[in-house]
C-alpha cells in the first residue's frame, strides 16, 4: 500500500503556514532581543523613548503567543489531515481483502493500528515535523541573530547543539528498540483483551476466570516493563535537551569571559540571554522531533505490514456491470490450496442445489468463490458466461446475497440490519419479506418495533431469531442468486420451515451448505465435496449421504419418554 503524500492539495496550506509561521517568530525572537538590548543599556533613563520599547516588548511577546497559538492549530490541521486520509486508504485496503485472510488476524492488533500506529503517526506530523518547521525555522534565525551580536557566542552555541545531538543519534536505536517492543506488548495486551471479553460467556462457562486474570496480569507486566524501559530512555532525551540549554547559557558567560567583545555591554548579555531564553523551548521541542520520528517508523512499518500480510483483492471498479439472465453458475477448474482442487461443476439458472460434505471439507470456501469474499488461486467462476473475475465487485455483489453465521448483524435499528445494503426498499415490500421471513412477533414484541436497537452481531437475540433477519436481509435486496452457508443449522422447527419456504419460492438459483435430510426434496442436484474434489449426485426419494443423518435415526418413544432424576444433595 502506497502511503499519502504529505504536501497534498488539502495539506499544503498548512505546511506553507507553518514554515511563515517559523520565520515570524525567529524575528520576533530577534526584534526582541534588539529591544531588550535597548532597554538595558538605557536603565534609568526615563524618556518616551524608553517607554516605546517597553511596549513594542510587550507587543512583540504578545505576537510571538499568538504565533505560537496558530501553530499548534495548523500543525493539528497537517496531522489530522493527513492521518485521516491514511485512515481512509488503510481501512479500504482491509475492505478490499480476501475475507479468509482478515479473519486470521486478531481484533485487537487490528483496532491497534487503527489507534495506537495511526495516533503515532500523527504525533510525529503535528507535534514532530511541525515543531521541526517552525523551531528549526526560528533557532536557525536565532542563531543568525547570535552571530550578528557576536560571533564565537554562536560557535559556542553551534557546539554545544552538535554534541547534544551525536548523543541522541548514539541513542536512536535503542530507544527506537524500545518504543517497538513496547507497542508490540500493547498490541498482545489489546488482541488478548478484545478476545476474551467478545467470549466472555465461553470464558466463564469453563471456570477459566482465575486463569484469564493471571494471563492478563502477566501480558500488563510485561507491557509495564516495556513502557517503563521506553520511558527511562525518553526519559534521558529530554533531561539532556533541558541539560543543552542550562549549559548554552554556561557557555556564553564562558566566552564573555575567556573572550569578551570590545563592546560587551550588560545589554548585549541580557540580549544573548534573552536570545537562548527563546530557543530553549524550541530546543525541548527539537529534542522530541527525534522521539516522535522513531515512533513513526515504527507505526509506519506496522500499517505497511498490515497492509501487506492482506492479499488485495481484484475489486475492478471500472470494471463491466454484471448481467444475469438465467443465473447459471459455473465453476471452471477451480483450485484454491488447502481447500478446492480443480473444482468444475455447472448450477443451472433457477436451480436449488445442496452441497454436502464433512466439516472443513470447503464448502463455505466453495460458495464465498460465488460473491468473491475471495478469489481462487486457479480457475474461474462464471455467471451467465461472465467471468466474475472481470466484473465490476459492487456490481456482483448486487446480484449475489449471503446468509451465513459469518455474516453477523450489525449494531443499530433493526430496520438498519433488514435493509442493510439494501437499495429503494419500500414499506410494501418490507412488509411483504417480514411476513415471509415470519418476523412479525419479533417487531410487535420489541419495544420500537422496527426502531428496537439490536446489539452488536446480535447478541440479544435467539439463533432463530438472527437466522429470519439475515433470510430477510437477503432477500430484500432482490438477488439473483442466494448463498446458505448451513443457515438452517442449530434452527427451531419454525425457522426451518421459514427457510425451507423461502427456498421453495425463490425464483433464482440457491446454493445451499446443509446437513438436514428434509431439505435434499427441495433441491434439483446434490454436490458432495471430500477433500476438495466434488462429485455431482442427483437425489431421489432413496438418496442418502453419510453426511447427513439417516431418516431412520429416530429416538425410541420409550427413551423420549423415560426420564430418570437424580436429587444432588
């Protein structure tokens, strides 16, 4: 992934202001010394003169506030500006990657690059480059203006800088060490946190409380331990600026002593003073410029990383929309490893098919091909004679809707998860699919009807429940084509007749992962994947597969009716 550039059209005024922004205030540093070097050479003389450079003084403080004021504004606008729009391509890039791919990652190092890495990033464009701009811009001035009073302050000066800056270059690569392990710590810390609590009914259902704590003790050590030893290094950075400025002081006292100007005058040190007075906060500032670049580099390496470990799909943009007639799927030579191999078969348009196969046999890798939640490694996929691969993904997807347990609900309104991708969606219709989906009981029961808030991945509802809304999900966005990835399964007899009647009416072509016999009447072909190779069967009223139960596997009415209690004392 290619990072923004920073001078963009949106981002170039605030780096021009900034650079003006450093300049006025290196001559406001120097007015201001040629000012005080005024007043003290006329201590006692109580003129209007006197008084005028007084309040030119006072002027000239108040403009360097407000200067510094605007900087930090404009520095926040570069950062935040340039941040957002890495954010954006980032956060793209992820939308655009193979699903199978995305899901490997943890939550927590993901939403660490998305805080943590991006949050560095813009500390070293708003508080790091800007600060390098303007106090560079200004002590550089400053410096200019030290040598204009007097040369060899400034050599003394120049110095004492250099050598304060070898040290911090000598320390780069064990500080940057430092900021690196510890962001890898906070990384572990954030995934391991984020994923015992989204399962934090499994966690408490084992009794596993105890051993959690003590693993979220150890990983917050190791993150203290890794902080501190970050600290301890900024730590020292900055107590040697602040040390540079006390000794740049010393040093001008050492060369008015060892080599004073003929016109040394009390004014002339008060100015020099002055002059260093107003470079040591930006000294301290040009001392952190080093800290938050070596945080960039690392939060950098880590969004390139990011976006390198996530194959990037095909999405074709400006690709040709796609066009379904009949809605035939093929799939030609399809091989995708550690799943498919070679996979060729033909769903004809308007047919129901099943696809049979033991668990981790691929069939949810099998119909994902069908949307492109991922691309195969060889092979095509083909609707209507069309190659996907060429279609433009926004387009294919209009034609292609899924309902699967991967495919969760999102938080927000229940009538934002119906229509969720949905376009142009009428009462009417809306109606007609929560009639069809049998949703109505679950609207009427929940306070606000259609405006009742369902909780993240839907958490506050019965698998039934989630199972209808997702159907009617689907459905309401007018698909040609309808994917059940094992959608009936851990379902109510109602949510299952539900499903089975939407199949049965469905006026497109279906392709379905199950494991229920029940559903095998409803479909024109069965495909049985095993070890990916696929055989198509065509199912009778005698079919079995040993991947389904067998009719005949009833509970004997005298087991379903005996039950034995035990009192547990």
């Amino acid at each position: 992934m290619i990072l923004p550039k920073l001078l963009a059209h949106d981002r170039r005024n605030a780096f021009l202001l900034l650079v003006g922004n450093g300049v006025f205030q290196g001559l406001a540093a120097i007015f201001s010394a040629a000012l005080v070097m005024r007043v003290f050479d006329h201590l006692g003389a109580r003129s209007l003169e006197a008084a005028g450079w007084l309040i030119a003084l006072a002027g000239l403080v108040f403009a360097g506030a407000l200067l510094r004021r605007r900087e930090r504004i404009d520095a926040e606008v570069l950062g935040q500006r340039y941040v957002q729009s890495l954010r954006q391509r980032l956060y793209s890039r992820l939308l655009d990657t193979d699903s199978r791919a995305f899901r490997k990652r943890r939550k927590g190092d993901l939403l660490l690059k998305f805080v943590g890495d991006l949050s560095a990033i813009r500390r070293w464009i708003s508080l790091g480059l800007a600060r390098l701009l303007v106090s560079g811009l200004s002590v550089l001035l400053a410096l200019t203006a030290l040598a204009w009073l007097y040369w060899p302050f400034a050599i003394g000066l120049v110095s004492v800088l250099a050598v304060s800056s070898a040290w911090i270059m000598w320390q780069s690569t064990a500080m940057r060490a430092a900021i690196a392990e510890s962001r890898r710590r906070q990384a572990t810390l954030s995934a391991n946190a984020t994923e015992k609590l989204s399962t934090l009914t499994t966690v408490q259902a084992f009794g596993q409380a105890r051993r959690e704590r003590r693993l979220m003790r150890r990983h917050s050590m190791r993150l203290v331990d890794a902080s501190v030893k970050k600290a301890t290094h900024i730590g020292t950075l900055r107590a040697v600026i602040d040390a540079t400025a006390g000794i740049a002081v010393v040093m001008v006292f050492v060369v008015a002593y060892l080599l004073p100007p003929q016109d040394l005058s009390a004014g002339m040190v008060a100015a020099v003073i002055g002059i260093i007075g107003f470079m040591t906060p930006s000294l301290r500032d040009l001392g952190r410029v080093h800290e938050y670049w070596l945080a960039n580099v690392v939060a950098r390496r880590n969004v390139q990383a990011l976006a390198k470990r996530a194959p990037r799909m095909r999405t074709n943009r400006e690709g040709q929309s796609l066009k379904v007639s009949a809605g035939q799927v093929v799939f030609d030579g399809v091989t995708l490893p550690g799943a498919l191999k070679k996979i060729s078969a033909k769903a004809e348009g308007g047919a129901r098919i099943a696809v049979l196969g033991p668990n981790g046999s691929g069939k949810s890798t099998l119909l994902g091909l069908v949307g492109r939640l991922y691309d195969p490694s060889e092979g095509r996929v083909l609707i209507d004679d069309q190659d996907i691969s060429r279609i433009s993904l926004s387009s294919l997807r209009r034609k292609v809707a899924y309902v699967s347990s991967d495919l969760p609900l999102v938080r927000g309104s229940l009538q934002k998860n119906l229509c969720y991708g949905a376009r142009g969606v009428d009462n009417d219709r809306l109606q007609q699919v929560i009639v069809d989906c049998g949703l109505e009981d679950l609207i009427t029961r929940r306070e606000g009807g259609l405006q009742a808030r369902i909780a993240e991945s839907g958490a506050d509802l019965s698998q039934g429940e989630r199972v209808r809304i997702c159907l009617a999900r689907a459905l309401l966005r007018n698909p040609a084509i309808l994917i059940l990835d094992e959608a009936e399964a851990n379902l109510d007899a109602r949510a299952i007749r539900v499903m089975e009647s939407v199949v049965s009416r469905f006026t497109g072509t279906v392709l379905m992962a199950t494991h229920r016999s029940s559903t095998l009447r409803l479909c024109d072909a069965v495909w049985v994947l095993e070890e990916g190779a696929l055989q198509v069967q065509e199912p009778d009223a005698n079919y079995h597969s040993p991947y389904l139960p067998r009719p005949n596997m009833v509970r004997p009415a005298a087991l379903a009716t005996e039950a034995r209690f035990v009192q547990v004392s």
